[in-house]
C-alpha cells in the first residue's frame, strides 16, 4: 500500500502547544478541545477537531497501535498524576452527550 501524499501549511505544520484536552460529545460529533494550561493562567484551546463518532473511534484504535509501538521501542509511558484539589483538570471526560462545550 502507498502512503498517502497531502499538503500542510507552514503555520499548520509549526504545531501548537498542548499538554491537555477537553473532549465533549453530541449524538453526531465528538469535540476535542486541545488545551495549554499553565500555572497562574487561564487555560487557552490551541485547537479544536469536530469529528463523526466512526472516525473518533477510528482515531482511538490508531493511537491505541501507536502507544503499543512506542512502548515496545522506548519503554512504557507512565500515566498522569491525579490532579490536587483545586487545580485544574488538564484531561476532562467526555460530556453527557447533549453538553455544548463553548
């Protein structure tokens, strides 16, 4: 199989900084607010993806097989300390499925 050839711009192909996101849900799209939380200030979105419930999962499964494959060549990644009371949540759960995430 060919890898898939597409075009990035340069400001898309910079990246944007985030060390946590924000996932919400309706019956026909997932949110995936990708947030940069710093101490002291408000947490900012640095991007925001829409997509349908079949991608979502699809976009799971591959970075499920990615995390396997990282692991395997680098060690285990360790999971993220539980935040301490009255900080900020860096990863929020998804929303009740009717939650408007703005």
């Amino acid at each position: 199989m060919n890898p898939i050839k597409f075009e990035i711009d340069k400001e898309t192909a910079r990246g944007r900084p985030t060390n946590g996101a924000v996932i919400a849900h309706t019956p026909d799209e997932f949110l995936l607010d990708f947030v940069l939380v710093v101490p002291g200030q408000q947490p900012v979105v640095t991007a925001r993806l829409v997509s349908s419930p079949r991608h979502a999962k699809a976009l799971l499964r591959s970075l499920e097989d990615n995390i396997r494959r990282y692991e395997a060549r680098f060690g285990a990644i360790p999971e993220p300390v539980a935040p301490k009371e009255g900080v900020a949540r860096a990863v929020a759960p998804g929303g009740d499925g009717g939650e408007d995430p703005n």
